[in-house]
C-alpha cells in the first residue's frame, strides 16, 4: 500500500521490524495487511489512518504491504486482502477478512482499548 511519506500514524512493518514493532509493543496493534492492487484495501485506508491518528498513545497502528513481505503474509495465516488483526501482548487476539466499512474497524479497535484497559487494570 503507498503511503504518504508525510504522515507517520500508521507504521510500515516487514519481516525485518515485525518483532519489534508489533510483538514488543507496549500498546495493543492494529495490523492493516493490504497490497497496493488491492481496491478495498485502497477504500480501507483513510478509515485505518482515522484510527491511528484518533488513539495516539492509546493503539499502534501498523501496515504490511502483502506483495513485499509474503513470507510474514503466510507466517500470520492471512488469506486475503484486506485482513486486519489485532494484537495484544505478542498474541493475535482478533482477526477481520475483508472491509465491511468504517464500523466493523472501529469495532475491532475499540476492543482492543477495552481488552488494554483490563489487563491495565490487574
């Protein structure tokens, strides 16, 4: 997926820096798997940046461009594109085939700030 080089919301991840960025992180993570030919993927994105730029602090939101990293497509088991996940405390805790609209996505990330509120809590 192209990404505009001016906003740094969403983080670019590969096999290189998944460890790092997604299963170290501090903050529950919104995995966008997309490929660059990919309309619905191109129709997801302005809802997938909304999101990262509304929960700063709150939701890491990253994206893997399938077409160059397949070796981390098939090592997450993504099927198709777009599929988002949802990642918390290293483990894949949510996953969505496809892009139902705006509320599906703001769906799986409000779940991922409320299941980060409870473990925040024990």
């Amino acid at each position: 997926m192209t990404r505009d080089p001016r906003d740094n919301a969403i983080t670019p991840v590969n096999g290189l820096n998944f460890e790092q960025e997604v299963l170290r992180a501090d903050l529950p993570v919104l995995i966008d798997v997309s490929a660059t030919w990919c309309a619905p993927c191109k129709a997801a994105h302005p809802v997938v940046l909304a999101l990262a730029r509304a929960n700063p602090g709150r939701l890491k939101v990253v994206q893997i461009d399938g077409g160059e990293s397949p070796e981390l497509v098939e090592r997450l088991g993504v099927r198709g594109f777009p599929t988002f996940l949802g990642v918390s405390g290293g483990d894949v805790v949510a996953r969505r085939v496809g892009f139902g609209g705006r509320r599906p996505l703001e769906e799986l990330a409000n779940s991922l700030l409320a299941l980060n509120s409870r473990e925040a809590s024990v």
